[in-house]
C-alpha cells in the first residue's frame, strides 16, 4: 500500500526540501539522458523548479476563489441581465410601421444584419488578439518544448510556439464565424424580390456599405487603400457616419494581419539561415535537378514519338523550368512589387513556400496552420461577398442600391479587388512534390524537427 495522502514521503523528499517529481526530471542519481531527448533545450530549464512562480501560482489560485465567491455573495446575476436582453430583443424596430403598415419581412432583414454586426464584433474581437500577440515578435526561435514570448537578454522578443497555436486556434474560431456568416444568406433568401421591394424602400439612403465594422476587418486584414473602388465618385469612408468616419480611416495606416504576417515570415526565414543555407538556391537546384529527370525521360522514350513531338515536349520543358527558376529570383519578385501583384517581401515568399513544403516538420506544423487560417478567411470573405452580390442580383437586379452604389456591378467589381492574402495562395505556384526535394541540410533540419 502506498504512503497516505499527508505522508511526508509524498510532500518531500531528502533531496533540497523539494518534492519527489523534482528527482525525476532533474535526474540526481547521475544517470546521463541522451542529447537527442532534449535537443537545444537547457537542461536548467527543464528540471529547474521556481519557488517564486510556484509562490505565484498559489496566489493567483487563491485570489480567484475569492473573487468567485465575492460574486457570487454581493449580486444574483440573471440570465437575461448578463445578456442585457432587454436591449438586444427591443432593438427591431421596423421602419415601414413608423410611416406606414408594418411588413413582416422586415423584421427578419434587422434580425439578420443585427447579427451579422455582433458576429463582426466577435471577428474584430479575435482579430485584435492575434495582432497584438503577432506585434510582439522581434524574432523566432524553433523550440520543440516551450514556445511563449520571452526576452533574451539584449531584450528582444522571441516568439515560441504557444503563442502561434493559440493564434491559430483563434483565427481558427474566425474561419467558423465565417462560414456562419456565409450561411445566414441561405435565411435572407427565404425572402423573395417581391417581399423585400415591400420595405426597401424606406431604407434608403440605409446601405450596409455603412457598417463601419466591415471596413475596419477589412482593413485590419490588410486591405490597401488602392484596392478600393469609389462610392459615387468618393472615397468609401465618406459614407460612413461622421462619428464613424476617423476611426476607420486610422486603421487605413495602422499595421495589419497581413503586414505581421510578412514580418513573421521574413523572420522565420533569417531564423532558417542557418551556415551558408539559401533556400531560393535550394529549391533552384531541386527544379534544375527534376527538370533533368523529365528531359532524360523523354529521351528515354523517344522511340515512341515523332523527332517533332520530342522538340516540342523538350521545349515545354525548358520554357516551364525557366518559368518556375524566375519565381525563385528576387530581382523578378522585385518587378512584381512595384506593379503590386505582390504584397509580401521576397524573403517572406520563400518562407511561405518553406513553410509549405515542409508542413509535416512538428516545428513548422504551427505557422503552416496559420497560413492556412489566413487563406481559409481570405476564401470565406470572397464567398460571403459573392453570395452577398448573387442575392443583390436576385432581389432587385440591376437597380442601384439604396446607399447610392451601382448594385450587383459594383459589388461584383469589388468583389475582383478584394483578396487580401493573395501572396500566401500564390505560393503553391512554387512548390515541388515532395519526392522532388533534396534533404535538408541537418542544421536547418534540426530546427524544424522534434528531437526523437
């Protein structure tokens, strides 16, 4: 039978006055663990216990169970006045049945745009959390074990992987609300043409194009000023309430998702240049390498096609080989920043593309996962702004809106300028299959895998 619960063989050992599980980990008895157990990772750190973290952990604990029981004593909380209900469910007011008879459907339009706005607070909501966790990066490090935020000694910043998962699962939260959003179009047109023209006219000049909470995710994405398509002439802020309107222009210049993004990538990538490692050279030598592979193929098997068909199959080859070593050379990526068709720096490029590549290493899995929440949302808003636009069509055709737009062709328009993390789905262009990649070299393989 083993010891009883105030044992002191269980509280503490002869070992510094700590517990028994400090043993364990800390290894006293001498017996050597392997370097491939805790690759790059301090051993201090690992067995190391801290009596003042432990001391605020306690207290931390007990100041909560304080403050749960002083809520619970000083006030009854009711469902409805946690929710303040009585506000959200007074809050449908029908326009028609101020000046005119009431129309059924119009109560369905507020309820579904009134949600659609409290879903925006939720998305604004998660989106400024992933931003301030991303405005703390100065650098990465790959660590197997802990990643968190920590300093080192000259006061940088280093993000670790916590951090980006926890990043990850709130953009992945995001992605959900999203595909929510999408689907509330699916209500509004149980709605038809006839029962919409019955209200919509009493709410003009009432346009959604005013929901200043569209704007800002919008632009807290990443949206650029030159990506917009004016509003009757004006700038889009323009028809946002007066009171609305500075705010939103201020996220116009404040850094963005996507401007984190490249940092962080461009990052990760100085991270991985580890002795003489280029990873633009590598993957210029993998294409060179495949592309030599298809050529003798072809040659192989020339006896089964026309001197003329092998030409062209040869030619096809050479002109795709070009093709794809052109993506790997920073002076053509150069070329496509100044005409705009690409947004991220060359160095972030080909950590999109490392990333990709090698998605499956345990250190890389985190920032692939958040590239692809990215993209996920990047799609998500592109569907919810053609549903948006497919229903327009469909309720009152070619009509303008009643903010004053073209209607279903400036929404369609938009809807061709809008995407915004266009340079994380471009990258699949550069990828290789995996059979096609050389090993790393084992510095930068090191890094990216959990030590077995």
């Amino acid at each position: 039978m083993g010891p009883a619960f105030g044992d002191s063989r269980m509280k503490r050992s002869s070992f510094g006055g700590k517990p028994d599980w400090y043993r364990m980990i800390s290894n006293v008895e001498g017996k050597s663990r392997p370097d491939s157990v805790f690759h790059n990772v301090e051993e201090e750190e690992i067995s190391k216990v801290d009596c003042d973290s432990l001391r605020g952990f306690m207290d931390r604990n007990s100041m909560r169970s304080r403050n749960v029981w002083k809520s619970k004593t000083s006030q009854q909380i009711n469902y409805a006045d946690y929710l303040q209900l009585d506000k959200i469910l007074s809050a449908q007011e029908l326009e028609t049945s101020k000046w005119d008879e009431p129309v059924h459907d119009e109560h369905m339009f507020i309820v579904i745009h009134q949600a659609y706005e409290l879903w925006f607070k939720q998305i604004l909501f998660e989106i400024d959390s992933v931003v301030s966790i991303l405005a703390q990066v100065k650098s990465i490090e790959f660590c197997a074990y802990q990643w968190t935020i920590t300093q080192d000694f000259q006061g940088h910043e280093h993000i670790r992987t916590p951090q980006i998962n926890i990043s990850c699962s709130r953009l992945g939260r995001v992605v959900q609300i999203m595909r929510i959003l999408v689907q509330q179009h699916d209500v509004l047109e149980t709605m038809d043409a006839h029962d919409f023209l019955e209200f919509r006219d009493f709410l003009a000049p009432a346009s959604g194009f005013q929901s200043k909470q569209f704007r800002i995710l919008e632009n807290t994405l990443g949206m650029s000023p030159d990506q917009r398509i004016q509003h009757s002439g004006c700038p889009y802020f323009d028809q946002l309430r007066f009171s609305d309107r500075q705010q939103v222009i201020d996220t116009e210049t404040a850094p963005t998702v996507l401007s984190y993004i490249g940092s962080l990538l461009e990052k990760t990538m100085e991270s991985l240049e580890v002795g003489n490692f280029d990873f633009a050279a590598y993957m210029k030598a993998a294409i060179n390498e495949a592309a030599e592979h298809d050529r003798k193929a072809i040659l192989q098997h020339r006896t089964r096609m026309s001197p003329a068909d092998e030409r062209k199959k040869l030619d096809e080859l050479e002109k795709k080989r070009e093709a794809h070593l052109r993506l790997f050379s920073e002076e053509e990526h150069a070329k496509l920043l100044a005409i705009k068709i690409r947004k991220l720096s060359f160095k972030a490029t080909m950590a999109v593309v490392f990333v990709q590549s090698f998605r499956l290493q345990p250190a890389i899995a985190p920032l692939y996962c958040l590239i692809t929440r990215l993209v996920d949302i990047d799609e998500l808003m592109g569907q919810w702004r053609h549903r948006h636009s497919a229903m327009v069509l469909r309720m009152i055709g070619s009509r303008s809106g009643t903010g004053g737009s073209s209607g279903h062709a400036y929404l369609e328009a938009v809807l061709q300028r809008s995407r915004i993390f266009t340079d994380l789905t471009h990258a699949s262009h550069y990828l290789l299959p995996q059979h096609a990649l050389p090993p790393l070299p084992r510095a930068v393989s090191v890094k990216t895998t959990v030590p077995a």
